[in-house]
C-alpha cells in the first residue's frame, strides 16, 4: 500500500510564467497562476508546476560533479520534427549529436535538461 500519491512535480526557475508557458507550447495544456507559483494542467497526464527561486542556478549536464538533479523524458512520434519546434520555443540542445539514438537532450529555457524520445 502506497503512504502517498504524486501530486505534482515543481522546477525551481526565474520566471514561473515564461517557463510553464514553454511547456505548454511542448505539451498542451493551461497555465494557470501568476507570480512565484504557476501550475500547468496538462489533459490526460500529470501537471507541471512552477517555482519563483532567487538565485536560481541551472543544472550543468552532463558534469559529473554537478548533478542535473532530474530531468523530463518527453515522449515524441518524430524526434526531427519535434527538435525543429521545441528549439523555435527556446529549448538548447545539449546532447543530440548522435541521430542513431532513440532519444537527445536538451535545456528548457532556464536551463533544465530533458530529453525528447521515440521510444
């Protein structure tokens, strides 16, 4: 028997509204609140929430003695396609060199690392 369920997940960042409007454009959804807290509800799936962090500073990936701390794992049809939009949102690419894999990494705009994947 489970002691709790998963309410949501919270990335620290600057600017709570500018990122969870990027996660909208990736992954559907409302963004709802303003200020040091935003949530996105996403149809059908888990939200996302948002953090106002003073100070705030990126996850480095991939350094060893910095931890990225966790990241997103974004699952895509078409992972061409998908590259092409998620960096006209913003997104960087960190690790998308080989094509041959099912998956590649990228920063959102505040520098967190996810990966888009066809698997």
């Amino acid at each position: 028997m489970a002691i709790a369920e998963l309410g949501v997940v919270v990335l620290d960042c600057p600017d709570p509204r500018a990122l969870a409007d990027f996660y909208a454009r990736v992954l559907g959804g409302s963004v709802e609140g303003e200020g040091d807290w935003v949530d996105l509800k996403v149809s059908g799936g888990q939200s996302l929430a948002f953090q106002a962090a003073p100070g705030f500073v990126p996850p480095k990936w991939p350094a060893p003695d910095h931890s990225q701390q966790f990241h997103l794992d974004l699952t895509v049809e078409d992972l061409d396609a998908a590259e092409k939009e998620i960096l006209a949102l913003g997104a960087r690419p960190l690790d998308t060199e080989d094509r041959s894999r099912s998956f590649r990494v990228y920063a959102d705009p505040a520098g967190h690392p996810f990966c888009l994947c066809a698997c």
